[in-house]
C-alpha cells in the first residue's frame, strides 16, 4: 500500500544561507521520510514612472529582467548545484507575491519549512524586520532556519 510522503518546502533565494539550508533539506529530508519542493519568491518592483502612471508596469519586463525569468533561473541553478542528476524529481515553485504571505500559505500544505538565516544583526532586524522571525511567528509548520559557514 503507497503512502504519501509530507513535504519539506525550502525557501530558496540563492543566498549561500539558503544554499546551506537546500542541503540540510537534502541531508535531513529521507530520514524524516518527506519529499523536498523548493520555493523562490519573488514580486515585479513598481518603478517611480509606474507609481506616477507613466510606467509600463509588469508587462515592461523584458528578457532576462524579468523578476520570473530570474526567479526560475535562481531555482534551477540552485537545485542543479545540490541535487546534481537527481534535480529533475525535485519539485520548484516559483511564486510571485509577498514572501513572508506566501510562504505561510504554502507552510499550510507543508510538514516542515527550511530557511536560511541572512545573519542580520539585531539592529539591523529592529530596523528592517527579519523574514525569518515573521516566519517562526505565523507558519502554519515546524520551521528549521539554517545558517551558512562563514
């Protein structure tokens, strides 16, 4: 009888911190029986013209400047450089949004959410806010942060 195994969904921005926690996923997920999908985030950034009106908005994008076409890159680059020839059976989403909204949405469907840490200082998190800690706060799932070798 087929089971099916719960998710581990690893949020993935390319940093070497979220690298470090690509392959902690890699190290940790079989033994806990879970199956990996890898997640990037991202949002089209609204420029001064198209906050005036005169800007050509997301449908300006062209190319490789466009925040999708990176995103996908970021991920396959990403999956590539850890899973090597397994990459191909490991799930990637690329979704556009707010990152720490997303993810709680999709922690809902998830058994664990794997992080990397950018190592902010504490000054820095009280002035900018920390992604990590909004994310331990609000996940619907356990949440593992990892933090890169310095």
């Amino acid at each position: 009888m087929k089971t099916d195994k719960g998710i581990m969904l690893v949020a993935f921005d390319g940093s070497p911190s979220s690298k470090a926690a690509l392959e902690w996923a890699k190290s940790k997920a079989p033994l806990l029986s879970l199956d990996i999908e890898v997640v990037n985030v991202w949002e089209y950034a609204e420029s001064a013209l198209d906050v005036a009106g005169v800007g050509f908005g997301s449908g300006g994008y062209v190319g490789e400047s466009d925040p999708k076409i990176w995103s996908d890159q970021i991920l396959k680059d990403g999956v590539t450089t850890v899973f090597g020839d397994d990459a191909t059976q490991i799930k990637v989403s690329s979704v556009e949004g707010g990152v720490v909204r997303e993810l709680v949405d999709m922690s809902k469907g998830s058994n664990l959410l794997v992080m990397g840490s950018r190592g902010h200082s504490k000054f820095a998190d009280l002035i900018l806010g920390s992604v990590s800690e909004s994310l331990c706060a609000k996940s619907k799932c356990p949440v593992v942060i990892v933090h890169a070798d310095s």
